[in-house]
C-alpha cells in the first residue's frame, strides 16, 4: 500500500512538473507573439510614412526611379506577408532599400534642404528607432523561448509539444554595414 501511495506521487509530480514546463513554453511562445506584435505596430507606422517620403523625393529624383520602385516593391511585400518569418524576411529587404534611398539622397543637395523632405526623415527616423527598440525586446523574448526549448529537461516537453527553435529578427545584409569600422578620411 504505502509502495503504491509512493508510486502514486511521482506520477503526480511528474505530470504537474510537465505540466508547468508545457505552460512556461506556451508563455514564452505567447511573449514573444506579443514582442513581435509590438515591432508589428512599428513597421505600420513605417508602412505609412513610406509613400509620403516616395513622393517627396520623386521631384527631385526622376532618374533614380528604380530605388524609389524598389522601396515601393519592398513595402508592398512587407504589408502582404503573413507569418513572423515572412515579415522578418520582408521588413529586412525594406530596411536595405531604405538605406540604398538615404545614399541616393546625398546627391541632391536641394532634396535634402526641403523642409517637407527633412519632416519626412525625422518621422521615419523616429519610427526606426522606434523599431530597433522593439525589435531588441522581440530578440530577447525570442532568446528565453529558444533557450526553453534547447534546455534540458524543458526540451523533452518542447519536443513533444512541437515547440521549436524560432529565428531572431536580424538585420540581414544591414549588419555588414553597421559592423564595419567607420572610415575617417582628413583633407
């Protein structure tokens, strides 16, 4: 009898142990459901501002129509995607054409002297930041669910529930740029 009250109370402790590991992996799945759906709001703002910003530099630009198409390709596929990878995909193609506008822009002076143009870019440049904050606080939320799902023994449970390694919101091809050392030139 007392063997069997024994062996009773493991089985119970082992399914309240799985249990509150399988809740602790939906609670991390579900925070970083809610990071990305703070980044999510920041990419709509962006979103917005984007055919404002088109617009402002069209005048100016008339022969460098296939960065201003290129931005208008990458927002449209940024708003059509569905999935968090999807959107990552998308959103790092729109940020790469972004910055191909601001190296177009540096050659026309009077672009960059229009107030309604520098209006625009102050926007977008508080929206980006904007972004990198909550794209920072997505990574974290995105690091505790992978290392969740990798550790033991929560990644017994991972496995069966088909909780999985997700990818972080990376700067793609922008992380080359950032990380090289800033070239200093005296004349």
């Amino acid at each position: 009898m007392a063997v069997l009250l024994i062996i009773l109370a493991i089985i119970v402790v082992f399914i309240l142990w799985t249990i509150s590991l399988y809740n602790r992996l939906v609670k991390l799945r579900n925070s970083r459901e809610q990071a990305f759906a703070d980044v999510d709001v920041q990419l709509r703002m962006r979103h917005d501002l984007i055919p404002q910003l088109v617009e402002a530099v069209k005048g100016y630009m008339g022969h460098e129509r296939g960065v201003l198409t290129e931005i208008t390709e990458a927002r449209a596929n940024a708003m059509k995607a569905t999935t968090i990878n999807d959107k990552i995909a998308a959103e790092t193609r729109l940020s790469a054409a972004l910055e191909g506008l601001k190296v177009s822009v540096e050659a026309y002076p009077d672009l960059k002297a229009s107030q309604n143009f520098m209006d625009l870019q102050n926007e977008i440049s508080d929206v980006e930041n904007k972004i990198a904050a909550a794209r920072r606080f997505f990574n974290s939320a995105t690091k505790e669910l992978n290392v969740a799902t990798e550790m033991f023994p929560s990644n017994i449970i991972a496995t069966l529930f088909n909780f999985k390694r997700e990818p972080m919101f990376e700067l793609g091809e922008k992380r080359a740029i950032i990380e090289e050392p800033p070239e200093i030139k005296f004349q």
